[in-house]
C-alpha cells in the first residue's frame, strides 16, 4: 500500500518528500560544521542580515532573550560569530558572522549548492524565474506558518 502511495506521484507527498530531503540537508550541515539546528538557522539568519541584535535574533528563532543569549554564546566560543558595537547606538549590541566561519559554512553546503545548481541548470531560464518567484513568496509563508504553529503549540502546552 505504502509503495503504491509513493508510486502515484502525488503533489502532497512530493513536496514533503521535497520539504524532508531540504530539512535533512540543514541538519546534515549543521553537524558537518558542529552546530546544532537552531545554531544552524541562527547563523543563517545573521549571515542573510550581516548581523542583528539579540532581540531581533530572538525574534526571528521564536527563542526567549535567555535561550537566545546562550545560542550566542555558544556560537561565539564556537568562532562563528562576534558582537560589536552598533555604529548608530553604542548601547545596543549587533551579533555579526565571522567571515571564516561563513567560508566553513560554504564547505559543508558545496556539494548541496553544486547537486541542486545541476537540477536547475535542467531548467530554462523563464522555469528559473518561476521557481525562484516560488522561493521568494513562500519563505515568507512558510515564516508566517511557523509563527502559528508556534502560538498554536504554546496555547496547547497552557491549556
């Protein structure tokens, strides 16, 4: 039954199969470098940004300010990022990659960007901007998902 469900080609099953094999990579990332998923994310979202407070990063992990302070320093012990002075307020504190670390970062993603830049390369170059107009609009979809799955967990857990 199993194999005839996989067989059938179905739209929802492929995307999962799709969403799994991308969630499978980040891990496999993360331990290739020696971070955890959420120290994974985090640097990615530092190293999309150039850097970011520790507020703003608590945000954008759904970690609390503390959970967050530690994951910081987790990764600044690690070497893979550093804070410094905010240029516009000095009171403020910006959590900013470390460019070799991003170089690490690269090394353990090559064979991901170079498997995946063949799959596309498959693409001409309208089917090319159609995916990547999929990215662009569903990144923040799935952001928006992640959101109300966290309340939704956090409702059930108080009540």
């Amino acid at each position: 039954m199993a194999s005839a469900k996989r067989a059938s080609g179905d739209e929802g099953e492929i995307f999962r199969a799709y969403l799994d094999a991308v969630g499978l990579q980040a891990m496999a990332g993360a331990a290739a470098v020696g971070l955890q998923a959420s120290e994974w994310y985090a640097f990615s979202q530092l190293a999309l940004e150039g850097g970011l407070t520790s507020g703003r990063l608590a945000e954008r992990t759904g970690l609390t300010t503390g959970a967050t302070t530690r994951l910081i320093d987790r990764l600044e012990r690690a070497g893979f990022v550093r804070r410094a002075a905010d240029p516009t307020d000095r009171r403020k504190v910006i959590v900013e990659p470390v460019p070799e670390a991003e170089a690490r970062i690269a090394q353990a993603v090559a064979p991901a960007r170079r498997l995946i830049g063949e799959v596309l390369d498959g693409y001409s170059a309208g089917e090319r901007e159609l995916l990547f107009d999929y990215f662009r609009r569903a990144a923040p979809a799935f952001r928006q998902a992640t959101e109300e799955t966290r309340r939704a967990g956090r409702r059930a857990s108080q009540g």
